[in-house]
C-alpha cells in the first residue's frame, strides 16, 4: 500500500482512525482495516489489567505497593486488594491441608 504515501490520507479517517494511525503507522492501520475490515473491534483493557495483576504478584517482595501502583498507572488501593487477595488465598489453601 505505498501509494498511501502519495496523497494526504489523514482526510478519509475517522477520529478513531486518525488517533491509531498517529500511534502505529496509517501502514499498520490499513494492515488491521484489511483484516479486520466489516468486523465490529472492542478494545477491552480486561488482558492490560490481568496482566498487571501477574505482575504486581510476581513483584510485591521486590517493590513497594505504591511503586507497584505508580509504574502500572494504578491506585494503591487496588495494588493493596490483588495483594491481600493473594494472600487471602494463601491462608484458605492452608486451611484446606
């Protein structure tokens, strides 16, 4: 799609479109519209955040909460709930033994 270089393609997208092609490349945004193409795309920070949540739990010994909280973009108090659910779950499987 080199011919994209040759006109001013930033007037046929949309808000959306425009804000993705000024992060990955209007290149890579035409490689998501032609797969993609027809098909209604949710974004869900659901994955950011599980995997956010393994990160704070392998690394709570080695960062303080509020470092944890300050480098993943999160409040304290969620930092402070994953890690009392951890050791929540900790606590009922040694009840279960």
């Amino acid at each position: 799609m080199e011919w994209t270089k040759e006109i001013d393609y930033t007037k046929h997208l949309t808000g959306d479109q425009r804000d993705i092609a000024e992060l990955i490349g209007i290149q890579n945004l035409l490689k998501l519209i032609d797969r993609f193409n027809k098909t209604p795309v949710y974004f869900s920070d659901k994955c950011l955040l599980s995997m956010k949540r393994e990160y704070i739990l392998e690394n709570v010994g080695g960062a303080s909460p509020k470092q944890l909280a300050r480098m993943l973009d999160l409040s304290e108090r969620y930092v402070y709930e994953i890690i009392n659910e951890r050791h929540l779950g900790d606590s009922q499987l040694e009840l279960q033994l």
